[in-house]
C-alpha cells in the first residue's frame, strides 16, 4: 500500500523508544525495527482487521434500519401502558447487553495504539510550539512597552528635576527681593538694563561689521553687475572687477575685455559712467571702481531704512530705482510704499515673529 512507507517509519521511531523505555524491565518488544517487512505485515493485519470491523457494522445498522421502528417511535414514551412497559424492557435489555459486552480494544500485538500516541505527541508538540511562538511575541511587545515606559520616566524625572531646581531658585531670588531695599533693587534694575544696552550695542556693531563684510566680498560686484545691465543678483557670482569695467551686452552676457590703448581715456570714460549712475560724491570722496560704489550704495540704504524704522519715520524717499533697492525688495528685507515706489521701508520683521 502507498502509505504502508510513511507508517513504517513512524512505526520504526515509536519501537525504538518503547525498546529503550522497556530496557531496564528487560522486556523485548514484539515489533522487530531490524525488520521492516514485519511491520508492514502487522501493518496489514491492522487495518484488515478494522475494515472487517467495519464492514460488520455496517450490516448490523442496515439490518437494524430495516426491521426496527423509526427512531422518534422511541425517542418518546408511548401513551399506552403496555407499549411503554415494552419501551423500557427494550431499554433495559440493550444496557444489560452493552454491559456485558467487553469493550473493543485493539490486538496485544497491534500497533494501533503507538499509532494514536504518536499522533497526541505530535498534536500536544505542534499546540505547544504555537503557544511558544505565541508567548515570545507577547514577551517582545511587554519588554518593548517596558523600555517606553522606562523612557518616559526618565523623561518626567528629568523634568520634574529641572522644574523643582527652577522653583529652588525662585524662592530664593524672591526671599532676596523681599529682604532687599527698594532703592538697592533700583539701582539693580538700572545696571541691569545699561548691561543689556551695551551688550545690544555691541552685538549691532558686530552685526553690522559682518553684513558690511559680506556685501564686500560677495554682493557688492552682483548689484554693480545688475546696475550696469548685466544678470539679476544670483545669477552670476563669479564676478570680478574686469567684467565690471568691460560693462554688459543687452543681453546681460559679459563683454570682452579690450586692449588697453589708452589708460588715462578708459579711466576717465569709467569714472563719468560710475558718475552718472552712482553719482559723483563717494563716502571716501575719492575716485572708486563699480564694486566699491554699489557696496557704499547697498551700506548706506541700509543705514538709512534702520534708522527710519527706529525714528519711526518707516518710508525712505528714493532718488532713483537702483539695483539694490530691488534687490532688498526681492530678499524680502524692504518693500515699497504701496502707492508711491520712490518710497521704501524694513519689512517689519517683530510683527512676523510675533505673529
């Protein structure tokens, strides 16, 4: 048979353990391991013996539903006395047989009965793997809630720490309060205000320092670029001072630069042109190159809009649309006047921080 191969090796393991339990009685086992064909025969014999079993069975219920009643005939007990008298004598009768009948159990030699352990071995091993796997999961997930726990705590000690040192040092600052003269407290407050004004004046100039540093090196030759007809700021940054002094196309490409014939002449024809753009009059009061005016230009606007919006005034008269002023606008540091763009202020940078 097909599956005769699959039972023989089950049939094989289950005799060697019982052959090795039932060494220290010093009892052999019927079923020879070293003989395969022995339990395929036995194999046999079971399974005929349960099919003929079968088979017996089956004609008993069939002569039964033949030549019995319907089944709800005695599910029920009869009205007549004398049908239900012979109702239960019927009942009576197949207790007493069943009674004595002995219990159908397998052959001394079968094997059946190392097959059905075998199965509960199996069915117990594969129930207690599942709840194996089962319980490594639940641990996975308690030992992960743990370690967020464990987290949050330490988080809320950290802060209950901090609030508690910042609550210490409160009550102190306040019994310092209330035991200090209110003149001494003045005096203090003052000090304290003339510190924060200095260190406020000293971080502006640094400030200041740096924007004017980075004007020079890096948007000071792209505002004079833009000035002179070339790419908008940010397009172009490598720049340099001979671009500058050989102008644009109206393109806005670069011109090549030209042979330097005449030296006094180009310098004279650069200074007129850095006239009519930037004007005449420079901070130093000095002939300068494109660079240095558009970066006096950029610094000078700028002071001129902080000290507006601090005096109030907000809007700065312009005297001519100048490639920095739009860069400002651009950058969103300034805007125009809403009605009038010769006029230009800060952007109010409180309100938005506020807002």
């Amino acid at each position: 048979m097909a599956t005769n191969g699959v039972y023989a090796g089950v049939l094989e393991r289950i005799a060697a353990y019982q052959n090795g339990f039932h060494n220290a009685d010093e009892e052999e086992m019927d079923v020879d391991v070293a003989e395969p064909v022995d339990l395929e025969k036995q194999l046999d014999s079971v399974i005929l013996n349960l099919e003929h079993r079968l088979r017996e069975h089956k004609e008993e219920l069939e002569s039964l539903q033949r030549t019995s009643k319907p089944l709800a005939s005695y599910t029920r007990p009869s009205e007549n006395g004398q049908e239900k008298l012979k109702q239960l004598g019927a009942v009576t009768e197949a207790y007493k047989s069943l009674a004595n009948e002995s219990p159908q159990l397998p052959e001394p030699d079968s094997v059946l009965p190392y097959l059905l352990a075998a199965q509960s071995i199996n069915q117990s091993l594969s129930d207690s793997t599942a709840a194996v796997e089962t319980t490594i999961i639940q641990l996975e997930s308690a030992t992960e809630h743990a370690k967020d726990e464990e987290n949050s705590l330490s988080d809320s000690t950290l802060l209950t720490e901090a609030l508690e040192s910042r609550l210490a040092r409160l009550q102190i600052e306040e019994q310092a309060h209330s035991t200090r003269d209110p003149q001494e407290m003045a005096i203090k407050l003052l000090d304290t205000k003339i510190q924060r004004q200095r260190q406020f004046e000293t971080e502006s100039q640094r400030l200041h320092k740096s924007l004017e540093t980075f004007i020079s090196e890096h948007l000071g030759a792209m505002i004079a670029a833009e000035e002179l007809g070339g790419p908008v700021v940010g397009e172009l940054s490598d720049l340099n001072e001979d671009m500058l002094t050989a102008g644009f196309s109206s393109q806005g490409r670069p011109k090549p630069a030209k042979p330097d014939s005449n030296a006094t002449a180009g310098a004279a024809k650069r200074q007129r042109r850095i006239d009519e753009i930037w004007g005449s009059a420079t901070a130093s009061g000095q002939q300068t190159s494109e660079h240095q005016a558009a970066c006096e230009e950029l610094n000078s606007l700028l002071d001129d809009l902080v000290s507006a919006s601090l005096a109030n005034t907000s809007y700065v008269d312009l005297s001519r649309d100048s490639a920095a002023s739009r860069f400002l606008v651009r950058a969103k540091v300034a805007q125009f006047h809403p009605k009038d763009a010769r006029k230009l202020r800060l952007v109010d940078f409180a309100r938005e921080l506020d807002g």
